[in-house]
C-alpha cells in the first residue's frame, strides 16, 4: 500500500514537473514578419529623426531670410529718407532761385 501511495506521489509530482516544464516559454527566434516589422519600425524612426532635422534647418533658413529682409527694409527706409532731404533741399534751391529771379525782373 505504501508502494502505490509512493508511487502516486512520484507520478503526480513527475505530472507537474513536466505540465510547468512545458509551459515555460521558450526564446524563439523572430520569424521573418517580425524582422520586417522591426526594420520598418526602424526606418520610419529614422525618417522622423531626419525630417525633425531637415524641418530645424528650414526653420534657421527662414529666420535668417527674415533678419536679412528687416535689415534691408530699414536700409531702404534710411535711402528714402535721405533721398526725400535731398529733393527738399533741392525744391528750396529751386525756390530761392525763383524769388531771386522775381526781384531781379522787378527791378
């Protein structure tokens, strides 16, 4: 009697051993679906890496054209003013010359 209690004892603990055995997951190695998957995975990472570069450099580009329209601007601004004396002084000249020529005929 002991012999079969013993015995049962022996199969049902080699029954769980072999159920918890077969139950651990095993290291498989990735199919070629997986690998894929990880290479696209990758790629699309990479291709978001550059276009985040590619989009700061556009964005450097951009202000550096807006310092070099705002500088331009303000030269032009400073041409015209310049430009805007100079005829002044000039339409005074003309002026002067007119009322000199006005009293020369009066006389």
């Amino acid at each position: 009697m002991k012999l079969i209690k013993l015995m049962g004892a022996a199969l049902a603990i080699g029954a769980v051993a072999l159920a918890v055995s077969a139950c651990q997951k095993k290291e498989e190695t990735p199919g070629p679906a997986e690998t894929m998957g990880k290479q696209l995975d990758s790629a699309v990472k990479n291709a978001g890496d550059q276009a985040a570069v590619a989009a700061d450099k556009a964005q450097d580009k951009a202000s550096e054209a807006g310092q070099k329209l705002d500088q331009a601007m303000s030269k032009a601004k400073d041409e015209a003013k310049d430009l805007t004396q100079k005829a002044g002084e000039k339409i005074e000249a003309a002026g002067q010359q007119i009322q000199d020529a006005a009293k020369d005929a009066k006389k």
